[in-house]
C-alpha cells in the first residue's frame, strides 16, 4: 500500500516518518490500565456533592483542609514584600491558636529564596516551587532541569513540574517518563508533584494514562496534580477521581503510596469538603493527610476558616476579622 | 539523563499474581455526624379511604396500622377497605367518566395533571419524609428519585393529554372508561404516578389500591387531587389488605386492569379475570443479567453494579440482581465491588448520608434472610462488608454471592433484597444464552468499550430494556415493560400511553 504524499515536490511517506510504536502507544496502554467511563465518573462524583458534613464532622474536615493547603502565588508582580506576606498567612493563618499552618506555599522559582528569608529553616511550612518552565513546560529540557536545581538549592522543600503534554499527545510516552526521571534527579531530596494540566490532556481516558505514566517513574510520597490554574479549566471533582482510583490501582498493584493535588478553581469550603469526601471514600484513611493529599488554592484558605469560626461560634465573622495576605489585588 | 531502566531497581516490585498487595482503610479518622432530614411529613394519626373526591370510612369500620419499618413504630392508622367500598369507588369512577371527565377537551384535562405536578413539586420534602418513614428507603433517593419523578410522569403526561388526536396517523385515542389497578410496595407514591398518570392523560377514571404496607403517600397524593380540583371520582383510592386487591381487580366494571408486582400473584389475577373482556397490563418480576466484558470500564461498571443491585434495598423489579462477569475480569471486578461495597452506609433512611435503608417489613427480610441461607447450603460463599446495623427496625447489609451458577436458587429466583449473584462467562455467546436462561425478562445491563458489541447484545437479549454501561437509568418518555414471565404491555412513553386507550 501506498501512504506516499508530495510536499513541494518532495515525496514523503507518512508512515515510516512515525515509528509504527507511535500509533500503538496509547491502545497499549489503555488495554493495560483499563478505560474510564465519562458519564460514569461524573455520576460517581455528583453523589460526593449531596454527602452531608455537619457539627464536629465539618469542623474536622474544615481543619484538615487547612493542613493540606499549598497557599499558592504564581504572578508576574510577585516581590519579596509579597512572600513575607505569604509565608506569615502560612505559618498562622488566623489568630484563633486552634487553626493549624497550611502545608506549604506554592512560589516561582525566583522567589523561593525570598520564601525561605520569610519562613527561616526551623518551620512546619514548606515550599514548593512550580518549575520546569511553568505553565508551558516549552522549553528545552536542560532549561528546565536547571530551574529545577536551582529552586532546589534555592531552599525548596518540593517541586511541582509540567508534564510534557506535547510529547504525551504525539505518543512519545518514554519522553514523558524520561522526562519526569530527569527532574525527579534533579530534585534530590524534595518531593515532586506531576502536574498533568488536565484540560490539556482533555479525556479521562488520556488523564488515566498520563497518571499511570507518572506514578510508575515516581517515589512513594510524589504526588501527581491536576493542573496548572493558567488555563481555563481546573480540578474538578470528574478528574480528580479518576486520579484517585488511577492512584488507588497503582497502590494496591504495586504499594507504592502517591498524593494527589487538586490545583486550581477550588474556592469555597463547600467544594474542599467534597473533594475530601472524595478521598475518603475512594482511597480511605490512609490519605487524609497533609503527606498524601493536598489542594492548590489561595482564596480557599479564607472560606475554610470563616467556615470554621462559623461551626465554633454559630455566626458568620466580618470580612475584616480575616486577614487578607495570599489573595492577589 | 537518568532512564527507566536506571529507575527500576528502586520500585517496589510488582506482585506476579495479580493479587492487590495492599489493603486501603476505611476506618473512622473522619466519621460524618448524623445528618437527619427534618421537613415535617405531616401525617395524620388516621387516613380514610378516598372515594368520589372525599376522604370516608370503611364499610368494615375496621383500620389496620401502617409502620416505620427504620424503626418498628406506628406511623398512622389506615382504613381497611372491603368489597362494598370497592364497589363504591367503581360507581364513583363510573359516574366521573359519564359525567364529562371522558368527554372533556385533552387541553382542560391536561391542566389538573400539570396542577397535581406542581403541587407535588411545591411538597416535594414532606413527601419524600413521608415516603421514607412509609417504605424504609433512603432519603436521597426519594428526595432526588421517587418524588421527582413521580412529578415528571405527571408533567409528561399533562403534555399528552391535549394530543391524543395526533397520537397515530388519521386516528385518535379514545378511553376504555373505568381501569382498577394495583401497585407494589418498592416504589409506593412513584408506581402510583406511572400507574395515574397515563390513565388520566387518555381520559380514564381510576380506581387504585396501593400497597398494605405503603399506602401512606397514596393518600396524601389523594389530599393533592383535592387541592388541584380534580373532579370527585376520578381518581379513587381504596387502602387495605391484598385481598381487597383481587376484588378490585375482579370487579366487573373495570375495563381494563393495570397491575404491578410478583409473578406469582399477576398468574392469581389473570387467572381471575379469565373469559371476561378485561384489558390487561402486567408489570412482574425479574432476574436482570448485568453483563460486564473484559473491556468495560471496570470502576464505572462497579458503580453501575452497585446502584443496579443496591438501589432500594435491591427491592427493584428491573435490579440487576445476576451478575455475569466474563473470566478474564472477575477477579478484578469482584474484587473493586467489594472495596466499594466497604464505603456503602447501611441505617438511618432519614439520614441524608445513608446509601442503604430499610427493608420494607419483616416477612420480606425474613424471605431475604431465607434466600441467603439457600444460597449459603448450595455452596456460593457468601460476602457482606462489616457494617453496623442499627438495633431495631428490618436491615439487611449489602450481600454478595460468588461462585453462583445458572442451576443454583440465588441465580433463577427472584429475591427482591440487596443481595448480589456472580455468574461468570467466556464468550459472548454464553453470556447472551445465561442472561436469557430466565423466566424472566424485565431488563439488561451490557458493559463494554465496544459499540458494535452493545447493538448486538440489545438485539439477542430478551429484555424489554437494554442498559448500555449505564443501569436503573428511568424517563417517562421511554417505554418499560416485560419479555415472558416478567408481563406484558408498557409503561411510559407512547407506548405506554396507548395501553389505556383504544385507537378510534
């Protein structure tokens, strides 16, 4: 058969410029991880939504999500003023002694020094730095490996890289692993996160494959992530779910325990406790921790703890009770 | 650049037998609070019968009691119906018909099915509490299914009313007259909108005997045909034992007789009507195959599985109550269903957090509990999740039999309880021959990633519906009905409708 076709005059047969591996990467895959039902998982995920979270149950669930917050900035007009600020909401996020720091803040990479100034090295908050050519990820990989080391010597406890969605979508699965190896040595001893950008990737089927990709490169207590917050869609309750029963077949296949960060679009308090209910019911006790569950956000720090002084006292606080230090202006 | 052969070595092993290495937690680090429904059902300490729009005492005098099987207390008292008020609600019916109610414009007639609708809709809470104490299910399901719905066949019904003239080419539908119709107790106040609704729309009066055990919404319904100014007569509802159930069907001045529930007593009734010139529309039992091929999306064919057999108690004529599995997955499948079965929450059906409520009343967890004890002496082994049941009231925990075969009890009789049978399958064609191999032929459920494959088993399988990688999925638009023993005739959509009419 012929599959030849002329560009400018040039013969070229399509077929033997793609290995033949390319087109059969990703069927490959997906016989061996199993499909994902889209209809299914949004039904799943609409019962999580009508779980009823009262009294002493909502106060923990509020709490727990304050510890498993990474307080995020991630702007062009981000300055070491800004950190301090940051880093301070972290470590004592209301004046009530009650409230625990949140996990970690969430900085670029130039200003993981200036995050490390703020927090000193004797503190409960770690950083995590985004890098590997944040949001993109296009550029070469030596650029971004570089970033990498330098967060990393900069004083970042974590990273949270890019997945090569490029590569991923062409069939160039090894690169996507090769890829993750790379930046998981460059890190040393801090933990990686694995952004899939998930509305990039677009079908739960490819957001299975990338995760099943990820986690058989990374360590126990990596952690793959939803997305970037940059484009227009974000965690939703669908992808995070089936990262977490990507991550739950991969722990019970394996043992190797990996988190999961929802990033991006999580507001509200309502919402955190959804996706915890989530968590709780599909991988259990086990990941209702800081260690192995955690959500990118900024504004839900305030909602979760105005819920809380709401459960504790019965009515809603002013505004101005609450520090206002991640949001952007 | 490191490579992934460097990164092997420092990744725990795989195990070689497939088997899941570890085990996840689902423990009480977060447990939720109870989260009780409290909208006011409003029940009456005593419900009368309701006949020719008014709500009045048995002949008998006689009223039996109408418990909360969560919890084994009185509800209310509910009058004992008889023969003679049977025949009193036939001769309301049949003077309502005479009266106009036949003859009046599809468009007028419309109006008080979308009235009901919407009143139905604005009580939707009480009627769900109601519902729920009544027949022991969960509060999210009446809440988000039963009251919904029943108000969806009411709204879908009210559209067809005003065209009737148009329902088959250069004909139109035209009454029967009077139609008696009994209704089971899985779905009280949802079986009582599929089974008024149509019969309305089409132009009929109603004479209706809900269940014994749950005929407490029946007679608020009756309080809202009151409130919607229904005309006296129209609809009828006669409460009381199953007995008075077979005069009602019997009674000569039915023109048509519509009845949901077991095979064993839909045989009884059409024994009963034999040589007279009675319609007829039976909705009985089943045995549903829900078929899961190796392809399938195996979390969200878990899910359809659960909410297939788990849906009401499993108290579902249409519940996928076999499972056919084919071999290369079932292991892993029953193995993801028990994992899911561990985060299901079996009490308190008023609790908004419960997945699982209560069974209906003792006899039929005793017949439950009975069909375990025959599954168990066959040899299938037995599995429920470790879950605590509440001290008092009918519960039963979510139960899976494994190693089942076409020739054992559990896999070819109708057990209506939350009580799964796993059958497996090698090739398509013996899943198509196990799924057929019934009496019954109610519904099917086909999971597979392959198109070509779900037309193929929707055209073999003997089943009035065919899900496809979905299970339980209900509209009024669409048909539902029976192959053999599971009846005949349909309910919902047009078909539906044209069972209670004759095409003039």
């Amino acid at each position: 058969m012929d599959f030849g076709v002329v560009f400018g005059g040039v013969r070229v047969d399509i077929l033997s410029s793609m290995p033949l591996t390319v087109h059969t990467a990703f069927r490959r895959l997906v016989s061996e991880i199993g499909t994902v039902d889209a209809v299914g998982v949004e039904e799943r995920v609409a019962k999580y939504a009508t779980r009823s979270i009262k009294k002493r149950a909502k106060l923990f669930g509020l709490k727990l999500a304050v510890s498993m917050l990474d307080l995020t900035t991630l702007e062009g007009k981000d300055t070491p003023g800004k950190m301090t600020s940051l880093c301070r909401k972290a470590v004592r996020p209301h004046d009530d002694p009650d409230i625990p720091p949140v996990a970690a803040v969430c900085v670029y990479p130039a200003m993981v020094r200036h995050a490390r100034r703020a927090l000193g090295a004797d503190t409960p908050v770690r950083i995590a730095s985004v890098a590997t050519a944040f949001p993109s990820g296009q550029m070469p990989l030596k650029t971004r490996l570089g970033e990498v080391r330098t967060a990393v010597a900069d004083g970042a406890d974590e990273i949270d890289m890019v997945v090569n969605r490029g590569a991923f979508l062409a069939g160039e699965f090894a690169r996507v692993q090769d890829e993750i190896a790379a930046v998981l040595e460059a890190c040393g001893d801090a933990t990686l996160k694995v952004i899939l950008e998930t509305s990039e990737l677009e079908t739960y089927d490819s957001i299975r494959a990338v995760s099943f990709l990820a986690m058989r490169v990374l360590r126990p207590g990596d952690f793959i992530k939803t997305s970037t917050g940059k484009t227009s869609a974000n965690a939703t309750l669908g992808n995070n779910q089936v990262m977490l029963e990507a991550i739950r077949d991969f722990y019970l296949e394996t043992g190797t325990p990996i988190g999961m960060k929802p990033a991006g679009g999580i507001r509200t308090a309502k919402q955190a406790l959804q996706f915890l209910v989530a968590v709780k019911e599909t991988l259990g006790d086990a990941w209702l921790t800081n260690a192995r569950y955690r959500f990118g956000a900024s504004s839900l720090l305030n909602d979760l703890l105005r819920q809380i002084e709401k459960e504790k006292t019965g009515a809603y606080q002013a505004p101005y009770y609450f520090s206002e230090a991640a949001e952007s202006y | 650049m490191p490579t992934l052969q460097e990164k092997k070595p420092t990744r725990p092993t795989r195990r070689s037998n497939g088997r899941p290495a570890r085990e996840l937690i689902f423990g009480d680090l977060w447990e939720y609070d109870p989260a009780p429904e409290t909208a006011d059902p409003k029940l009456k300490a005593r419900y009368e019968l309701f006949i020719n729009g008014g709500f009045v005492a048995p002949r008998s005098g006689q009223y039996f009691d109408s418990i909360n099987p969560a919890n084994e207390q009185k509800l209310a008292e509910l009058a004992l119906g008889g023969a003679a008020d049977v025949d009193a609600a036939y001769q309301a019916a049949a003077r309502a018909f005479d009266a106009g109610w036949g003859r009046m414009p599809g468009r007028e007639r419309g109006k008080f099915l979308y009235r009901v609708a919407r009143l139905l809709q604005d009580r939707a809470r009480e009627f769900a509490v109601a519902e729920t104490m009544d027949n022991g299910k969960p509060i999210k399901e009446t809440r988000d299914f039963d009251v919904p719905m029943a108000a969806a066949h009411f709204f879908y019904h009210g559209g067809w009313a005003d065209k009737l003239d148009y329902v088959a080419p250069g004909r139109r539908l035209a009454p029967l007259g009077v139609v008696g119709q009994v209704i089971p107790w899985n779905f009280p106040l949802l079986m009582l909108s599929w089974k008024i609704a149509p019969a309305l729309a089409a132009g009929n009066c109603v004479v209706i005997k809900p269940a014994t055990n749950t005929s407490i919404t029946a007679v608020k319904l009756a309080e809202i045909f009151q409130d919607a100014g229904l005309p006296p007569g129209v609809v009828n509802v006669i409460t009381g034992p199953g007995a008075t159930g077979g005069i009602l069907m019997a009674h000569p001045m039915a023109a048509k007789i519509a009845f949901t529930g077991s095979t064993e007593v839909g045989k009884v009734i059409m024994r009963s009507v034999a040589g007279s010139d009675k319609r007829m529309t039976m909705e009985l039992g089943g045995k549903a195959a829900n078929i899961v091929f190796d392809d399938a999306p195996i979390d969200q064919a878990v899910e359809g599985i659960v909410n297939g057999i788990f849906f009401n108690q499993g108290q579902v004529c249409c519940a996928g109550s076999r499972l056919l599995v084919h071999e290369p997955v079932a292991g892993l499948v029953v193995a993801k269903l028990k994992q899911r079965l561990r985060v299901l929450r079996v009490g308190d059906p008023l609790d908004k957090n419960t997945d699982i409520g209560a069974i209906v009343s003792r006899a039929q967890l005793e017949t439950i509990q009975r069909y375990l004890d025959i599954g168990v002496k066959e040899g299938a082994e037995m599995w429920q999740p470790p879950c605590r049941l509440p001290a008092r009231g009918f519960f039963m925990p979510p139960t899976i039999f494994t190693g089942v075969t076409q020739s054992h009890c559990i896999a070819r009789e109708e057990i209506f309880g939350p009580v799964l049978s796993i059958l497996t399958f090698r090739t398509i064609d013996e899943a198509i021959e196990k799924a057929n191999n019934t009496a019954y032929g109610l519904s099917a459920g086909v999971w597979t990633d392959k198109g070509s494959r779900i037309l193929k088993m929707s055209t073999e399988l003997k089943a009035g519906v065919v899900w496809a990688n979905t299970f339980n999925k209900f509209d009024p638009a669409s048909p539902f009905g029976g192959y053999k023993e599971s009846g005949f005739g349909r309910e919902g959509g047009r078909q539906g409708l044209l069972d209670y009419g004759r095409l003039v």
